[in-house]
C-alpha cells in the first residue's frame, strides 16, 4: 500500500491559479501520470521546505504526492 495524498482541483476557463503543494522535493509530486516539470498547464514557480509553489492553468489538475 502507496503513502500518498492526491488532489482533484478544478479551475474556470480563462483563470490561472497559484497554488501551494505540500510536499517535501518536486520529484514526489506529479500531476496525473507525469512528473510536475513535465505536466501540462503547470509551471513550477519555486520550492521552499516542504512545498512547492505552482502557477496553474484553467482545468481540471489532478496531483498525487507520495509521503
């Protein structure tokens, strides 16, 4: 069993969004399938301990970040 928090955001059309992740590197956050540098719609702004400052664009987000 996976110790991990996932998220299910969605955002208006012609909205961005800035959000902050909990989540100790980048590395163990994605969004969907992918690594969250690689994800569409989504641009990492900076990490701090223990988070990560996303922009996100309008739609439906979907992060799972392992513990």
């Amino acid at each position: 069993m996976e110790d991990a928090t996932e998220y299910k955001l969605t955002f208006p059309p012609n909205t961005s969004v800035a959000l902050v992740l909990i989540a100790e590197l980048v590395k163990k956050a994605r969004e969907g399938r992918k690594p969250l540098k690689k994800a569409g719609g989504v641009r990492i702004l900076g990490e701090g301990i223990g988070q990560v400052q996303l922009e996100l664009e309008a739609g439906t987000h979907e992060f799972r970040v392992e513990n």
